[in-house]
C-alpha cells in the first residue's frame, strides 16, 4: 500500500521519509502478526510447563504490542500513515502461519520461536536499510526493536533447550 506523505516539517527528505514509511508498516505487519501468534500460544499452551509458558507466551505478545506502537507512531511521524489493521498485517506479513493444532508447549514454543527469528531477520534488515537511507533514529528504533527480539528469543527457546 503506498500513500502520499502528510505534510510535516521534518528534514528528512521526502523519498527517504516515503521509504521508510514502507519499511515501517512492512515490520508493523510483522509485528502484528507476532503479537497475535504470542496469543495464540498463550491462550493454548498445555502440558506440564503450563503457567511458565503461559505467562512467558503473553510477555511476549506485550512487547510485540510495545513494537507495533512505536513502528506506527514512527511512520505517522515521518507523514505516513500507519497501516495496522488485522487484514493489512495479514496480507503483509512475512510470518509463516501459526500452527492451529499446536497444543504442547514444545510444540507453542517450536512455533513462537520461527516467528521470532523471522521477525528479527527483518528488523535487522530494516536497520541497514534506514542505515543506507540516512534515517539513523528510525534505525535506532529498529535497533531496539531488534535488541528486544533477539532477548525474547532467548526466552522461548531456552525452554527447548537442555
């Protein structure tokens, strides 16, 4: 989806603001879409590890709920606008889908994991791209996204680790 840029008097210039923007949504999808896998995983998750996971699994969906707001806020900041619905995350999202059966918490965290791996594949990749643009604050969010992502992912898989 591509629209025109508000008016704003930020200097970045317009292609790069446009450019970013892109890459905004594109990882606003993402982030969606992991926030609500996180829930998926914490609304379903059985097995001995139960709590544990529960509560480690809505942990995660509160800090991808913490992304997608600062992803959003940074795209209408530059003039963008912020495209963040369910249908819009759904149709841009680089997230394979969760697996509907998954019931252990093996299983949840086997799934949760590749959706943070992916997720964090493409923040880096945002990184270096605003890198390139000359946008170094939105590539200091992505590096913090990216910060949070990469601690997560310690998280869930340390749980199918031994």
């Amino acid at each position: 989806m591509k629209s025109q840029l508000n008016p704003t008097k930020n200097d970045l210039p317009v292609k790069t603001r446009a450019a970013v923007v892109g890459l905004l949504n594109g990882s606003l999808a993402n982030a969606v879409d992991l926030q609500s896998q996180a829930k998926q995983a914490h609304w379903n998750v059985k097995g001995p590890s139960f709590i544990a996971l529960h509560e480690l699994f809505d942990k995660v969906a509160d800090g991808a709920e913490e992304a997608v707001d600062a992803l959003a806020e940074r795209a209408v900041q530059l003039g963008g606008v912020a495209e963040g619905t369910a249908r819009q995350a759904a149709s841009r999202s680089r997230l394979k889908e969760y697996p509907v059966g998954a019931a252990d918490g093996r299983a949840h965290v086997e799934a949760l994991s590749n959706a943070l791996a992916v997720f964090g594949k493409n923040v880096r990749a945002a990184i270096d791209e605003c890198a390139r643009l000359g946008d170094a604050d939105t590539a200091d969010l992505f590096t913090g996204i990216s910060r949070e992502a990469d601690k997560t992912l310690w998280f869930v898989e340390a749980h199918n680790q031994s």
